[in-house]
C-alpha cells in the first residue's frame, strides 16, 4: 500500500512540458480570447467586436452608395423624359402655329372672297337700281336731253360674250354668264364703266343698254316698214 501511495499519476493530459500547463488537471484554467504566434504564445489580448467595428466603421457605405446610384440614375432619366416632352411640346406648338397661321389665312382669304363677291352683287345691285330709277326718274333732275341718232352703230361695236367667273370671285364658278368684257365695252361706251373701289376691277353699267336697245329697236322697226312700203309700191 505504501507502494501506491508514494506513486504519481502521469501527466497523460497537456502535461507534457510543452505548450500550455494545466495547474489542476481536473480544474481547467479559464479560456482567454487572443491571437497566437507561430510558437503558440498570446501575442496580445484584442476583442474580436472592435476588430470588426473598426472594420465595419472603414470599409464603404454600399447602402448609401446604392441608393445615391439609384437616385442619379433616376434624375438622369427625369431629365431625358423632360427634354423629350420639351421638345415634343416645341413639335406640337410649332404645328399648333402653323395651322392656326394657316387657318387665319384661309379665313382671311374667304372673308375678302366673300366681301369681294358682296361687293361684286352689291355693284350689280346699284346698277340694276339705278336702272330702275333712272327709267321712272324726273324731267325735272336731267339735262342736255338728245335723242340717241343710230343705236345700232353703237350695239353693233359692242361683243356679246359668254363666261364664268374665276373661284376666287364667286361661289358658284360652275354657271356660265352671258355678259361684256368691261375693257372692250370701256371703248365704246366709256361713261358706263367705272372702277369698283374695294376690288379695284372694271365694271360695266348695263342700264344704259336699255335706251340703246329701246332706239335699235325702233330703228329696225322704221327699216322694215320702209320696206314693206317700198315692196307695196314695186307691184303696183
């Protein structure tokens, strides 16, 4: 029993005389955090959180840059959707213009045409008013009365002549007329044409064809009797 009592129990566990010494092999010595060298030795206590904070605090921000990336990406495209509606709205109210200029021209060129027209039938109007009134008119408001000598000379240097009247100066240019032209009828009969003061065309005054036509008339008339008379008078 002595025997036994005197024997030691062998360091089978970590007590080998290298590396680390366990004081009490069944009480283990408490575990410390640290960074080892090649020969095994703590080189230094340092905390594993404030390595990573330290690490975290210097390395980029990738949230904070994504959302920066994202937000000019988004600008960038705001500002290509605004140039392109600036220069479709340029498009737009440049066409906008040109059909509005359009559209006056046209208006205006209908308003003279329609005044021009207005002024033509008011022209044919007065004329054909005048003619009534001048055949039912006054001794009383004339002067230097002559009989008209030989119609027909006058008729006769006149050229009836059929037309129609160009688009721009009627609304129906589909009806053919039956008229003078006013330069030709200027010269045989120059105080019954007159220049229209918004058109700044010739016109005739057709009333005076009445007198002329009453007088051809009755010369024709004084021919056909003389003869007849003069055929009488041959078969006697």
């Amino acid at each position: 029993m002595a025997r036994f009592a005197a024997s030691r129990v062998p360091d089978y566990i970590g007590n080998s005389g290298r590396g680390r010494t366990y004081q009490n092999r069944f009480t283990p010595d408490p575990l410390i955090t640290g960074g080892y060298t090649y020969d095994g030795e703590a080189s230094g206590i340092v905390s594993l959180g404030s390595v990573f904070k330290a690490t975290r605090n210097n390395s980029p921000d990738y949230e904070e840059q994504a959302i920066t990336a994202q937000k000019t990406r988004a600008d960038e495209k705001m500002a290509i959707m605004g140039a392109e509606a600036e220069l479709a709205g340029a498009a737009l109210r440049g066409k906008g213009q040109v059909e509005a200029a359009e559209a006056r021209a046209s208006g205006q060129k209908s308003a003279a045409r329609s005044k021009m027209i207005g002024s033509i039938a008011s022209g044919i109007g007065k004329v054909a008013l005048g003619a009534v009134l001048m055949s039912g008119s006054d001794i009383d408001i004339k002067h230097t009365i002559d009989e008209i000598d030989d119609a027909l000379d006058t008729l006769r240097k006149l050229r009836p002549v059929t037309f129609y009247y160009k688009e721009e100066y009627t609304e129906n240019p589909h009806l053919m007329h039956h008229g003078f032209i006013a330069q030709e009828y200027q010269k045989v009969m120059p105080d019954a044409t007159y220049v229209d003061s918004f058109t700044g065309k010739l016109c005739i005054d057709t009333g005076d064809l009445i007198g002329l036509l009453v007088r051809a008339n009755q010369q024709l008339e004084s021919r056909i009797t003389r003869l007849e008379v003069k055929q009488a008078l041959a078969t006697v």
